[in-house]
C-alpha cells in the first residue's frame, strides 16, 4: 500500500510544492493525502488546489483552547488514516494529544544546522552570529521548540553580502530536496 503523508502548511508552501512537484515527476515514493493549515489566506492551499490535493483549515483563535484546537487537528489528520506528517512552514506548534497519536511519525525542516539557532528566525540569527556555514535540519517533531532528533541536514555557506532574505531563499532551496529525500527515506523503511 503507497505511504501516505500530510502536509501542514501556514504560508507560502513552497516546501509543499517541491513535494507536489516531485510527485508529478514520479520523484515522491509517497502519496500526498491531506494539505492542512492553520491560516485561510496560505498561498499554499492554492496550490493544494490546483495539485487536485484534499485540503483543510483549522485556524487557531488566540486566547482560545489550546488544547481542544489540538484535539481537533489531530482528528482531522486521522481521519486521512496517514503514515507520516510533514510540517512545512508550520507555524503552530503541534501539541500533546497530537504528538500521542502521530508522534515518531512527524517531521519538520528548520532553516540552520540544529541544535544551532532554533526558534522563528534562524536565518536572521545565523546571519547576526556570523558563522561562514549555516543550513537546513529535517527532525522528527517532539514536545520542545526544534528540539527533536535529527534525520538529515544540509549545509549552506554563508556569503560576504548575503541579506536575511537571500540567505533564507538559498537555504530554503537546499531544504526542498533535503526534506524530498528524507521523506522519500522514511517511506521506503515503511510504517515507522
Ligand atoms: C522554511 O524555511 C521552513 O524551514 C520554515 O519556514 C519556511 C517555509 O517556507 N519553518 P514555505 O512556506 O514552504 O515557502
């Protein structure tokens, strides 16, 4: 039976399509089941949409249960009867009943070379620290901020004039087929 992962997505979804294109070129050994999102206007359900891929939206209201929103979110990934979920620009982070159901089975990219530079902005912080050689991290998802092991990563260098956002977008290119490979990985060791 084809290995089947859901993608959640807060944004652009750029990630999300370099796994749709790699689908369409017969590159993912994975079917793309669900595309979810905590944000109605992500520019990546549009191209959910126009991939022909299922979609959701769970927004989370602030100042609202945390918890319940997590129940819920792990309800409607379930209901896709998925084999591994993959936060791509996910800006939300997942919670306990989530990570009882699909813990393990969850993975996420972050844009630096962990344990260096966790949180929301490790371009920015890669760049303010100045080291010469930063990347991209692919680990499974656990109950701390880009805290969990780490599956595979890709280094990126550092340019004299690089800018937040160019060195952002170079990672993000590693990134897109560091994270194809690694799904790719975890589809052919099967059901983790
Ligand atoms: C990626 O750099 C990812 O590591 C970070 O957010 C970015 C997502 O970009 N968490 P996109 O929405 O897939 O274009």
């Amino acid at each position: 039976m084809a290995f089947r992962i859901a993608v959640l997505i807060s944004g652009t979804g750029s990630l999300l399509q370099a796994l749709l294109d790699a689908r369409d070129a017969g590159a993912l050994d994975a079917d793309i089941a669900v595309v979810g999102s905590d944000n109605a206007a992500a520019q990546g359900l549009a191209r959910a949409a126009a991939a022909g891929v299922p979609s959701f939206v769970h927004p989370y209201v602030k100042g609202s249960d945390r918890a319940a929103w997590d129940a819920e979110l792990t309800d409607l990934v379930a209901a896709r009867d998925v084999d591994l979920v993959v936060l791509a620009g996910f800006m939300k982070l997942v919670g306990p009943v989530f990570l009882a159901r699909f813990g393990g089975r969850t993975i996420n990219t972050h844009p630096a070379l962990l344990p260096s530079f966790p949180g929301m902005h490790g371009p920015r912080d890669a760049l303010a620290h100045g080291v010469k050689v930063t990347g991209t991290t692919v680990f499974e998802v656990d109950a701390g901020v880009d805290s969990g092991r780490i599956l595979a990563q890709e280094p990126v260098r550092v340019l004299a004039d690089d800018t937040v956002e160019s060195l952002h977008e170079r990672i993000k290119v590693a990134e897109r087929v560091l994270l194809v490979r690694t799904v790719n990985e975890l589809a052919a060791k099967g059901n983790p």
